[in-house]
C-alpha cells in the first residue's frame, strides 16, 4: 500500500526508499520480538526485487512464507539481476536448496561467498560461510547496506538491460541472416535434387541408346549373329572411313607444315632483305649522322650565338629604335626647317611671280584694245575698206568716203583669224585673276560685227568665255593641292537698263538691284543673282546653256535681242592655300555688249530708239569711267549706268580690262567701224598715258627691283612708220570727254 506520508509525484526512488524504511522498522519491530530475520530480509529482498525490476517480475508477490519452491526457483533469476553480470548456469537444485528455505544474498560480498561455493569446496567452509551469511543478515545494520547496494545494482541491471536489448536485436538479426541462408541453401538443395534427377534421366536414356546400339534390347538381351555381323561391317565401315579421313587431315596437316614452312622461309627471306634494306638505311643515317654532327655543333654554337644575341636584342632594338627616333626627330626638324624655309621661298616666289606677272599686264596695259574684223559674208560689198599693216599686226587702215584712218591698237586679228588666237591675248588676264585680280573683257562693237561669235563661239569652236573658263580650271589643277580654289558663276543681262538673273527661276520676272554688301567690305553685290558652283566645264557648258536658254525665252527674236542687251558672265575664283593660308578672290567678268548704233543715221523710232539711247548712254557712261580713271580724277562716275555701276569693282584699281572691238568690213558699215575704231583708241590712250606711269593705278604697282628688271625685258612693240596714205595718230589729241564724244556719236 501506498505510504500516506508520501507526497504527490515522488520519485521511484523516493517511494522505495520510503518503503525500505517501512520494512526496516518492521524488521526492527521483529527482530525486537523475537522473530526470524530471515523472513523479514527475504521479504525486503522480495520488495526491492519488484521494485528495480519493474515490468520483469511477476504480478504475483514473492513471499517465502508462502511458497518457497517458487522462491527457490527464482534465486537465478535474481541473482544474476542483481550483478548485473553474464547469467550463471542453471544448476540443478542441491538437497539443501529442496530440504530447507535458502537465506536471501543481497550483499556482493554473499554473493561472491554464495558463488564461490565451488563443489571442490570443503562441506565445512560451506557451512562457516553460510553461517557467517546468516550472522550477517541476522543484523540490522547489514540488512541497510543490502538494500542500499540492491538499489544500487538495479540501476546497472537497468543500463544492462538495454545493452542486452542491442545484443538481442543483433541476435535476432544474425538468426534472421541464418534464416535466409538457410532457405537459399534448401533452395539450392531442391534445385541440386532436380538436377540430379535429371541427369540420372539422361544416363539412363544413354545406357539404354548403348545398349540399343550394342544390339541389346531394353531387357538386356543380347543381338544375334546376323546382327553382329552387321554391326561388325558397320564398325569396318567406320573405321575405314575413319582411316581415311585420318590420312586426308595428315595430309592436309603435311601440306600445311609445307605451306607454313614455305610461309615462313619467304617471311624469313623477307625479313632478312627488309632487315638488310633498314641495316642500309642505318649504315646510311649513321653515315649521314657522322656527316651531320659537325653541322650540329655548328648549329648548337649558331643557336648559342643567336640566343646570346636574342638575349640581348631587346636592348639592341630599344637602343636602335631610340637612335632611329632622334635620328629621325632630327630628320624632322631638319626637313621642318628646310620646308619652311622652302614655304617661305615658295611664298616670296609666288609674291614674285604675281607682281611680275601683273607688272607685264600693266606693262602690256591695264587696259588692252585689241580688234577683230569679222569675214566678209557672201554679197557684201568690203573692197578696200579693211587694210592691214603686214609689218604691224597693231595697226588697222580704215577707208570710210575716200579717207584713211589709221588706228594704232594693242593687235588686230583680221578675218581669218581663229578664235584661238584671238583668245591667246587673253590668257594672262585669266592667269591674273587666278591670282586674285578683277578682269573685265568687253566685246565692243556694232551689231552684226561678230561679239557674240567672239566670246561665245559656236559649239565646234567655243569663244573666250569658255576658254577663259577652260584655261580657268587647267590654271587652278596647276596650282593643286596647295592651293584649294571655289568657283561660281552667275549669268545677267541689262536691257533697257535693267538686270536681269540668266540663270534663275524666272528670268523675265526677276529685275535684280544693285547694292552695297552688308558686309563692311564696301564690294557691290547683286541680291538675287544666282550664283552657280562649277567644278568642270562640263558644268560650266550646262550653265552657258541655261544662261542662253533663258536669254532666248526672254525674247521671240533672239538676235533682235541680243543685240540690245549686255550679256554678262561672271566668275568668282576664290583659292585658298593650304600650306601658306593666303587667300585670293577674283574675279572674271565676260561681256558682250549691245551693239553700238548711231541714232541718226539709223532712224530708229519708239522702242527702238529706247532701246538705242538706253544702250548709248551705257557705252557713254563706260566711256566717262574710264576717262576719269585716266584723268585720276576723285570721283569715277560708276553710277552713269547699271552697266559700271555692276563693274565698279573690276574697273578700278589693280584690275585688268580688255576690250576687243569688232569691226565689220563691209563698206556700207565703215562709218559705223570708224566710230567703233576711235572709241577703242581713245580708250587705249587712256591705257597708254596710265601704263607710262607704273604707279598711278595703285599702291602695289609701284615699281620694285623685279619690276624694273622685267620692265627691261619687255620691250613696248615698235610702232609700224606711218604709211604714205595712212593718217597716224601720231601724237594723239588730248582725249575729249567721252562724254562729248558719244553725244557726237
Ligand atoms: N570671226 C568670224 N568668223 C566667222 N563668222 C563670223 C565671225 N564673226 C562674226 N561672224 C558671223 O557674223 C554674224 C554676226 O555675228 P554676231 O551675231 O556674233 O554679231 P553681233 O555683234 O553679236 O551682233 P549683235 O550685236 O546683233 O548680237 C554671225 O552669223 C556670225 O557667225
């Protein structure tokens, strides 16, 4: 029963030990009255027994009042609980053990006494030792210890139950391991036994397939004679054929020895040549080899060498690569130093070039006069009208009602000139304005008299708008790449003074002004006019033929036109040099002037002698500039007309003009030509007095040591002597105002 003083939740070792101190006093209380302790120490025995080893013991209480065959037969049990050792033999039960209740050994050191009780033992040490166990147990103070060492003991019993468990376990599974084996065994065991069977199956088909063969029949009785016979004719037979096939295979054996041996002595043959062939081929590498050593040692003092080097090149390299860059720093400067040297030499020559160049224009005459004489066309009448200086190719006789005038100009080109020669005076107009100068070429004359066909030409035979322009472009490739050039060309006519853009949109609708640039440079410009950049003549050749495309849808009558107008072509040369930065602008203007007519005598009426006056007042105002640039008088009358007005840039300065003036050499136009003949003269005078003075054009033209010296070498082109019936203007007239002079005309 559960003791009441024990509180809620104690521990098992609490409870036993509570119920050990209950036994103990009851054991006291015994002991104290008289009773055996053995009965008390097998009970507490008993308890503690229970208690440790819960869950192995019985429901039933042990109690040796009550059975004691039971408790004698459950002593092993506790005992080996108790040690927690391996379990003891079971030992069959002595006399004692059955004759009387055997004393409880809770004490190791009983124990050990109990177990030592060996059966070589005398009966009396077995006797003093279990008396001396039950001195023992008879104590109180032993019965404590007991218990206290039980408990003790049941707490190893509880850890070696559970490596009895693991020894279990491993135990199950070691019988389980043996199971299997055991049934693989008797698997085979059956497997062996069908075999078996099966085989005796076969021997015994075999035995009776020999004995059948043997001429026995299933019951084992022998053949009879015939069947012997048989057989021993069969057997014959087999042997026979045995012994046959036995000589075929030595026969086939003998000629395959002889095969093989025939084999082997060509492979041996074979061999012994290959052999030989590569003992050859030894000899001769070692030979070669004994030849190659030298080269090798060659090659090894060549490989050290070029290794050495190898070694040491990237410092040869740094080295060279370090002199070569001074070396060629050197060059560099040096080269610098001559190029410059060279640019500027180059720039002084071209300076030098320029000014001679121009200094031979001036020389020539800032502004040349030069005559053309149209051909005679069929049905005309030109019989002594035209006569030419054959010592002269500068003086031209005009026979105008009976009297000769003799006009001394810059050059004629009579009829048969070509357009080419006529365009070799021009050419270093075209040079100079490369060079950066204005140049205006003017073709003068009546109509019919042939300006157009001189500055446009036909397309067999261009004029000298397009060869200027052609020379233009070969001038500018000359001068390439140092120098870039940028060319534009614009095309206008003045009417009625007038201007109108050739190459715009609308050129009938478009009437251009004339203004100051804008730009502070004091140049006049054209707002409107269009401006064409042409790279090659084939584009120049388009523009021409836009520009004249235009001219013609402008008016029904082209010739009617044409010959009322000023056509202008103008080309604006802008270079740049690449290697000094000097800059040029030129620019070169072509024009072929309306034709000149004389009011009166052509009686023109309305339109036309608008037209005619308008074209006069132009021709007088052009006649007026230049007189003015002559005389250097402060102010040029540029504004007269649209015509200089345009021109005012390229008419003064250092700027070149040339004017070629047709003549016709009919007689019915001498009058006419003589009128166009003494403008060019006076205009050339004007040239004349100016060239007779380097300086008086302007600043740059003033002579310098080149100047003088090419001034030298060109010699002025001797005067042709006055012929006996030729009127030299041998000391010319002070010029009247050209002013006068048209308003004459
Ligand atoms: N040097 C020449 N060689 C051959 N033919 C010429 C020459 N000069 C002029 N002619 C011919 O004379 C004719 C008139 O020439 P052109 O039209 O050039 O005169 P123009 O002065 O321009 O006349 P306009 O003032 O009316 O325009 C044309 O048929 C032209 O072919």
């Amino acid at each position: 029963t559960r003791p009441p003083l024990l509180p809620q939740g104690a521990t098992d070792l609490e409870k036993h030990l509570e119920l050990l101190e209950l036994e103990n006093k009851s054991l006291k209380r015994r002991l104290a009255s008289g009773g055996t302790c053995e009965g008390a120490c097998a009970c507490a025995c008993s308890q503690v027994s229970r208690v440790k080893v819960r869950g192995k013991t019985t429901k039933k209480q042990a109690c040796p009042k009550t059975d004691s065959r039971s408790r004698t037969a459950r002593r092993p049990s506790y005992l080996w609980v108790a040690t927690s050792g391996p379990a003891p033999p079971r030992r069959t039960p002595r006399a004692e053990d059955r004759t009387g209740p055997t004393p409880r050994r809770t004490s190791p050191r009983l124990e050990r006494d109990f177990r030592t009780a060996t059966p070589g033992t005398s009966r009396a040490a077995k006797r003093r030792r279990r008396r001396r166990c039950r001195l023992a147990l008879r104590m109180p103070r032993v019965c404590r210890e007991v218990i206290v060492r039980c408990a003790h003991q049941t707490a190893e019993g509880a850890e070696s139950d559970d490596w009895l468990r693991v020894q279990n376990a491993l135990l199950q599974e070691q019988v389980c391991a043996q199971r299997r084996m055991l049934r693989e065994l008797e698997t085979q065991l059956q497997r062996s036994q069908r075999t078996c069977a099966q085989l005796r199956t076969q021997v015994k088909h075999q035995i009776m397939t020999d004995l059948e063969f043997c001429g026995y029949d299933s019951n084992g009785v022998r053949p009879t004679f015939a069947f012997k016979k048989v057989l021993r004719h069969s057997v014959a037979l087999y042997d026979g054929e045995m012994a046959r096939a036995r000589r075929q295979l030595d026969a086939e054996l003998l000629s395959l020895k002889e095969e093989k041996e025939r084999v082997v002595r060509e492979a041996f043959v074979r061999a012994e040549s290959q052999m030989k062939a590569v003992h050859d081929n030894l000899a001769g590498v070692r030979s070669k080899l004994a030849g190659l050593h030298p080269a090798l040692r060659t090659l090894t003092a060549d490989y050290n060498t070029l290794k050495k080097q190898v070694h040491h090149f990237p410092a040869m390299l740094r080295n060279a690569i370090d002199d070569a860059k001074r070396e060629i720093c050197r060059a560099i400067g040096d080269v610098s130093a001559t190029n410059q040297k060279l640019v500027d030499k180059y720039k002084r020559e071209m300076n030098l070039r320029k000014k001679i160049h121009n200094q031979l224009v001036q020389l020539k005459g800032n502004i040349r006069v030069l005559c053309r004489v149209r051909p005679v066309a069929g049905g005309e009448e030109a019989e002594g009208v035209l006569t030419f200086d054959p010592d002269d190719d500068g003086v031209l006789h005009l026979s105008d009602k009976g009297k000769v005038t003799t006009f001394d100009l810059d050059k004629v080109f009579g009829p048969e000139a070509t357009q080419e020669e006529g365009f070799s005076e021009v050419e270093a107009l075209v040079t100079s304005c490369v060079d950066g100068f204005h140049v205006c070429i003017f073709a003068y004359g009546q109509t019919g008299s042939g300006k157009t066909y001189t500055m446009e030409g036909a397309a067999s035979d261009p004029g000298l708008n397009q060869r200027a322009l052609r020379l233009l472009f070969s001038r500018v490739a000359d001068k390439s790449p140092e120098w870039e050039f940028h060319i534009c060309v614009s095309m206008l006519e003045i009417y009625n003074e007038t201007l109108r853009d050739l190459l715009g949109d609308q050129p009938a609708a478009d009437k251009l002004d004339i203004k100051m640039n804008p730009d502070g440079s004091g140049q006049l410009y054209v707002p409107g006019l269009t401006r064409v950049a042409v790279r090659t003549v084939d584009d120049v050749n388009q523009v021409l033929e836009a520009g004249r495309a235009s001219r013609a849808t402008a008016c029904t009558d082209l010739n009617e036109r044409s010959s009322r107008s000023h056509a202008l072509l103008v080309v604006s040369v802008a270079g740049l040099n690449g290697t000094t930065g000097s800059r040029t602008q030129g620019k070169l203007n072509l024009v072929d002037l309306a034709g000149s007519e004389r009011v009166g005598r052509s009686g023109a009426e309305g339109g036309r002698l608008r037209e005619a006056r308008h074209i006069n007042k132009s021709l007088s105002a052009l006649g007026d500039v230049m007189d003015a640039l002559r005389r250097k008088r402060p102010h040029v009358p540029f504004r007269n007309s649209r015509l200089t007005f345009l021109l005012q840039d390229s008419l003064q300065g250092d700027s070149k003009t040339l004017m070629m003036v047709q003549v016709s050499p009919v007689a019915a136009d001498a009058g006419e030509s003589l009128c166009s003949l003494k403008f060019a003269q006076r205009v050339r005078s004007v040239e004349l007095n100016a060239s007779k003075r380097p300086d008086s054009r302007s600043a740059s033209s003033s002579p310098t040591p080149q100047s003088l010296e090419v001034a030298s070498l060109v010699s002025r082109r001797p005067r042709a002597p006055f012929g006996p019936n030729s009127k030299r203007l041998e000391k010319p007239p002070p010029p009247p105002s050209l002013r006068l002079f048209f308003l004459w005309l």
